[in-house]
C-alpha cells in the first residue's frame, strides 16, 4: 500500500505525554490510577503483542492507539497510559507482530542510512488495506470482549503518521462502534490509489479530528480540501484543521520535531473529541 509505505516524514515522530484536565462531561479531577498490562491478541494473521491500559475498577470507553512508523514503544505506552487517567481502556498494538514483537527497533536508527530504512521497509510490507482492516476489526473486538470496556460506548481510534491512515481504515471496517476517529500529522490519508482512505469516509460514522503538520500541506496543500469534501459529501462530522508551524511529527515527544504546546493543543482538542463521541 503505497500510502503506508516508509518515507522520512513519517518518522520524525514517537509520544505525545503531557498532562491536560479530565475528558468527560464531569469536572475535571485528579488523574485516575492506571493498570498497565502487556497483553497477546489472537488475530486471523498471528499472535499480536499489545499493551492494554485502564483504571482500577469500572467500565470505560475503549480506544485504541495506532503507532507511527517505529511502532509500539516507551513513548506510546506514556501516552496509552496518559489517556486512560482520563477515564478510558486503551489498547496500543504492535502494528509490526506480523514480523518481531516489540520494540521492533533498538539501538541507534538513521533515516538517511539506506540499510536503516530498509528495515522499516521490511516492517510495513505486510500492512496492506486489506491487514490493516482485519487488524482494526480484531482490536475492536478485543476492546468490546473486554471486562474493562463499557460496551454502551462508542470506540474510539487515534493514529500518528501511518497510524493515521490506519484510523480510517478501522472506523470504515469497523463503522457501528467506532464512534470517533483522530489522525495526528497522519500519512497517506488522501492518495490516488483505489483504495485511498479518504474514499473510505462514506463508510464511516465516526466523528473526525484531521490535525494536519504545516509541512505536511505545504507538500500536499489540496489534501485538506480533498478531506473536507469527502467529509461533507457523507454528512460526517470532521474539524480539519492544519498546526502553523508544527512539523510533521509534532505531536510524538520522543521525536526530533516534538512541539510540547502544539502537541497539548492537540491533545485537549482530542479529549474533546472523545467526550463529545464517546460516553454512553
């Protein structure tokens, strides 16, 4: 999948972990304790590695975060367990398990360095539409069977760089319980390929948030147009909206590119998202 496929922009990123109030119609509160654990997931593919994350005791909203291209790491376990303080069971997958479990990559990585991209290559080869919709599906269904997840409320789904195409690949697959989707500098979201994501809008039923890298536009400046009309032609709700000065990448704090106000910006705008979509 062409829109999938490595490119440098997509790995500037790795954890957006700040701290903002409660989401939640409820006044904001002291952050929930967290249970974090290490979970594997059958999946018609495999066995995928997992980590799962949600308060003590209770039934919450389910989410899943989708990783950008370097996978399941430190930084996004921060930020699964951020987002369930708030009051959600967080699922934050290995997108990779096809291949390694993770962390798919250790030791120093250079994007410049041929032998270097060539193993992301190898990583994302098997995400093609098709996987990633089988994959979506599965960790939906893994939230839904869950006893930490309030199955009255809607699911929602939020990605980085590749994570972001993968977002609407899962809320078109999956369109009765996903009810809320984010992509955050996302990838490949508007391409001219077939199977595009954004020609997968009239699937969906989840409410959008498109937060696009300056960057980003400045390349492809008529994907946001491309978005909004699909958007609009489906009737879907959707706030597509391009970060001046954010680079793409910017909302991953382990990242060269890390913007810590643009990325608390976004986060409070997700956590917006989410209370509007998500509690039953």
């Amino acid at each position: 999948m062409d829109d999938l496929k490595a490119t440098r922009r997509d790995f500037a990123a790795l954890s957006m972990a700040a701290g903002l109030g409660a989401a939640g119609a409820a006044a904001a509160t002291e952050p929930r304790a967290v249970i974090e654990s290490d979970v594997t997931i059958q999946t018609p593919d495999g066995s995928a590695d997992a980590a799962l994350f949600h308060p003590p005791s209770g039934r919450w909203p389910g989410v899943v975060i989708f990783a950008d291209a370097l996978g399941l790491r430190p930084a996004f376990r921060d930020m699964g367990r951020r987002l369930a303080s708030e009051g959600y069971a967080v699922l934050v997958p290995n997108p990779f398990y096809r291949t390694r479990k993770a962390p798919v990559i250790t030791g120093p990585f250079d994007f410049a360095k041929p032998e270097d991209r060539a193993k992301l290559a190898e990583l994302r080869a098997p995400l093609t539409p098709e996987a990633v919709a089988r994959d979506g599906k599965t960790w939906v269904a893994y939230l839904d069977a869950n006893a930490h997840v309030n199955k009255r409320a809607k699911i929602g789904v939020q990605g980085y760089c590749m994570g972001g195409a993968m977002t609407m690949i899962t809320a078109a697959a999956a369109p009765d319980r996903v009810g809320a989707g984010a992509s955050f500098h996302g990838g490949g979201l508007v391409t001219d390929k077939p199977e595009s994501p954004h020609l997968l809008v009239s699937k969906m039923k989840a409410a959008y948030l498109v937060l696009i890298a300056d960057n980003d536009d400045q390349r492809e400046p008529g994907a946001k147009t491309t978005l909004r009309e699909a958007f609009d032609a489906a009737n879907r709700s959707a706030k597509i909206e391009v970060y001046k000065g954010a680079q793409h990448g910017w909302c991953v704090k382990d990242g060269r590119v890390y913007d810590a106000a643009a990325a608390e910006k976004a986060w409070a705008e997700l956590l917006s998202l989410y209370a509007r979509s998500l509690r039953a």
